[in-house]
C-alpha cells in the first residue's frame, strides 16, 4: 500500500484580519486514498479546501499539488490543475431549471467535443451506475435530498477527476441516508480510484473506511492513520470532540 502524498500542505498560514484560522498546518494526503477532515464548525476546514481548489491563498507557506506549488503558480497553469479536481458540496449545486439528465451531460457539453450520441451514452451509462434510471426527466426540486447527492457524484464524475473534494457532503440527510451516502462514496472511489478529501464536522461510523483522519482544530492539525486512534489523542479539545461525535466504527467487512 503506497503512501505517496499527492497533495502536501507545508506550514500553511491563513488569517482574515485578526483571526488566525490556520496557523502552521502540515498534511499530506495520500494518492488513491480517503482522508477525511473534521473538525468542529468554524475551524477552518472549507478554508482549506478552498486553498487546495486554489480559491484562496494562504498568507504563507506552500501547496503541493502532485509536487508543484499552487501558491505561485500563473493563472493559466492552475487552471490546468483545477481540471484535474471533482467538488461536491453541501448542496450538490445542481442546476434547478436543467433536469437530472441534463445536470450529468453538463460537464461533456461544456469541456468536452463530444458528439450528442457519445454524450447520451455516457449519461446513460453513468446513470445506471448511481442508481439514477428512471429519474432522466425529474428536475433537483422534485429530487429527494439523497437523490441530490447522487446526482452531484455522478455529475462530478464524468469528466474522471484526479481528486473528489467532498465538503459536508451529507448534510440534510437524516442518519441513515448519510450513512448510504457514504457507503456510495466508498464504493465509488474504490472504482474509480480517485484521491478523495471529505470534510465532515462530525466523525460518523462510516469513518472507518478512511484511510487517514486529520482533526482540524484551533488553527492546528493532528492526523490519525486510523479512526479508532483519534480516541488516543492527547488534545483536550479533540477528546472532547471525539466524545461527542464518534459513535460505533463500522468495519468496512461489515458493509459487504
Ligand atoms: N472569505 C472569508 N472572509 C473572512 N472570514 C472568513 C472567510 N472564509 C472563512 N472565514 C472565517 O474562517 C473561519 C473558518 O471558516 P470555515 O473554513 O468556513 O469553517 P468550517 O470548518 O466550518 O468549514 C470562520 O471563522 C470563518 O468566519
Ligand atoms: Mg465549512
């Protein structure tokens, strides 16, 4: 099992005005893998993927994507990189007046040339895949939230990115519907092979699966190779965060 960083973050400052809200941040994230990002709501965690997408800079340190640094780089260049990187945020972000066929076609029609033919069976053979048959015609207002979701995932998909950022991706969705919601995103990165960064202000039980957990807090990082070992961390802060969010860890045996 390789752990070879594709993403590095190396002491990575980021205020707005008098709040420091990264202050040093070190993380790797490993190629192929899952890391998730928690921490409490406020910390900082959408800051830095929003560093990451190369939407923010931070005040100083370095960003390396696939060894190159991000913070220096010319417009025309990171624009290259970002074409290599997948978001699904909290709303799934559809287009309201496009329905569910139109909303996964987007991305082939926008950035790629296509034929209509290649196109329509792309689509249909992504819908397939996300459980989406059947749904061609609905519009997002007529979707429920876990349907939203799929529908972003798979939107996400078509254009094969490198790296899938998840940003609080199950919010909305009642315990059970997150915990599908998960289990596709497992499922689906297995598959594809993506390297995937979800950013969750909890630690589900569907956490397990991850490969590494960063906790995010007070402008500072710990990671954790494993879920169950947030549970040894020392940071009075952590514990209690962990005391309050984790639950029962399921084991990823226990979902086949
Ligand atoms: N563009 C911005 N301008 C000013 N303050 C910001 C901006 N973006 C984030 N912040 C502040 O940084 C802190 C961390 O924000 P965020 O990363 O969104 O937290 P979360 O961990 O909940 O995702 C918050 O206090 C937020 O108010
Ligand atoms: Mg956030």
């Amino acid at each position: 099992m390789s752990n070879q960083p594709i993403i590095q973050l190396i002491d990575v400052v980021k205020s707005f005005g008098r709040q420091r809200v990264l202050d040093g941040i070190n993380m790797n994230i490993p190629i192929g893998k899952t890391t998730v990002i928690a921490g409490a709501s406020g910390q900082g965690k959408s800051v830095i993927l929003k560093l990451i997408l190369g939407l923010l800079s931070p005040d100083s340190g370095r960003i390396l994507v696939e060894g190159r640094d991000i913070v220096t780089m010319r417009s025309k260049e990171l624009n290259e990189v970002r074409t290599n990187f997948g978001v699904l945020f909290q709303g799934a972000a559809l287009l309201d007046s496009l329905n569910v066929f139109d909303n996964v076609a987007l991305p082939l029609e926008e950035r790629t040339k296509l034929s209509q033919q290649e196109i329509s069976d792309k689509v249909i053979s992504t819908l397939e895949q996300f459980g989406l048959v059947g749904q061609e015609e609905k519009f997002p207002a007529q979707l429920s939230g876990g349907m939203k979701k799929r529908v972003g995932l798979a939107r996400a998909l078509m254009l094969h990115p490198k790296f899938m950022f998840f940003d609080e991706p199950t919010t909305g969705l009642d315990p059970e519907k997150s915990m599908e919601i998960y289990h596709l995103f497992y499922e689906t990165q297995q598959r594809f092979g993506y390297t995937s960064i979800i950013v969750s202000h909890d630690i589900p039980k569907i956490f397990n699966l991850a490969d590494q957990v960063v906790v995010l807090n007070q402008g500072k990082v710990e990671s954790f190779n494993h879920p169950d070992e947030i549970q040894l961390s020392e940071v009075p802060q952590i514990k209690s965060f962990v005391k309050n969010t984790m639950g029962y860890l399921y084991r990823s045996s226990e979902l086949e």
